[in-house]
C-alpha cells in the first residue's frame, strides 16, 4: 500500500526556535492535511490544504503556524517560534480527492514527535 | 462532524468477535460514518466506511442501521495486535475536523 512519509521522526528544539516539519503525501493525491496529537490527547485538526492553498485552518493553526507545498512532492509546516506547548505528535494525511464533496479515505504518515525545551 | 459518542473502552480476549458502537443522533443526510485505528504513537489508519446496512472488506465489517443514528465496528476474532484506539468520525469533510475521543480496545491472551 501507499504510504505517507514524514521527517524527521523526532525534532528536539529550543523554545523560540523556528522548525519545519516535512512530509511527502502519496503521489497522486490532492488533498493535504496537518493534524497533532498532544499526549494522551485527542488528534486535532490543524490545516487542510488543496490546490496550493489552505482550504481551512482550525483556530489552533494561528500566525505562528504555516504550510507550504514547495515543489509538487514535499508538504511542510512551520512554526516560527515555538512554544512549550507546541511539544505534540505532528501527523500529516492526503487524500487522493472526493467524491460529490463526501469524505474520502484519509492516508496518515507515522508522526514526528515535536519536543519543544 | 456529527458528535459521536463512543465507549471509553473495551476489553477482549483473542479470537473473540468485539463490536463497538458509536451513537451519532445528529448524523446529516449526507453523512458518512468512517473508522480509524490508530496504535501507539503512530498516525491513525482507515479502516472501513459505510452509509447504510453493512458493509465488509477484508478486516471488519460496519453494521448501520436504518435509521442510521448509530454504528457497529465489528472485528471478527481478533488478536493481541488488534489493541488500539479505533475513532468513528461521521460527516462529509472528516478530514477538516478533530478526532473523538475513540474507544481503547484491549486484546488480552
């Protein structure tokens, strides 16, 4: 099967400090996805993205936080300055489109565990 | 996303069928009902998704009933690799939303 991959698998970084997170969706997807995962928490919706735009952002993706999709394979995301609280499991998911607008199946990669010190 | 609402947890032992029911009284018209599993520190995997009546693929089966306020996850004889956290979403744009809180299931020997 498919698989979505990201790196790194685990980012260790200073408070403060800019970082970017990389993801490669499946290749003949179209929609592209930021979620995390607090631990012990629920998964939480950040951004979805299609057609190089950001199609919607929950109010946890705030001006610290962007997206960018820089050459038709990688996904990234940014956060400029992070936060203690920032520390979670970033997982990214692509879909391959949607059917009438319903929901699709969504593929997710393994995670990078974000540790902010 | 409809509000779903699941069972905290569940345990089980190998071989035995687990059913797991997720309750989604304001389920809209167009609504699908979706189910990931997710394990340990790794991203959430699909596993079945219906509309009505029953649908069956190689893992699992979902049960919807006609009135289709509720759903039923259902693994046949599972194993001690089936222990993880399965999350029902229902709605159209599932992936524009937060997970639930998931049902943890336990598989014990």
């Amino acid at each position: 099967e498919p698989e979505v991959t990201q790196t790194p698998s685990h980012q260790v970084t200073q408070m403060g400090q800019e970082v970017i997170l990389r993801c490669v969706p499946i290749s003949n997807h179209l929609y592209f996805y930021w979620y995390r995962q607090i631990l012990g928490q629920k998964v939480e919706f950040l951004v979805s993205f299609y057609n190089n735009e950001i199609s919607e952002k929950s109010e946890i993706f705030d001006d610290q936080f962007s997206v960018e999709r820089p050459d038709g394979s990688n996904f990234t995301l940014k956060i400029r300055s992070t936060k203690l609280e920032d520390s979670a499991m970033y997982f990214c998911a692509s879909m391959v489109g949607k059917r009438q607008g319903l929901s699709e199946k969504l593929f997710f990669g393994s995670g990078t565990q974000l540790s902010v010190l | 996303l409809a509000k779903t609402t699941q069972p905290i947890s569940m345990d089980s032992y190998e071989g035995q069928e687990v059913n797991i029911t997720c309750s989604h009284n304001n389920i809209a018209t167009n609504d699908y009902i979706t189910w990931y599993q997710q394990f340990p520190s790794q991203g959430p995997r699909f596993i079945i998704q219906g509309y009505k009546t029953k649908v069956t693929n190689e893992v699992a089966s979902l049960f919807i009933p006609a009135d289709r306020k509720s759903s039923t996850l259902s693994l046949p004889r599972v194993s001690l690799s089936d222990t993880a956290v399965y999350y029902c979403l229902v709605g159209r744009e599932a992936g524009k939303s937060t997970f639930g809180d998931g049902t943890t299931l336990t598989v014990k020997p």
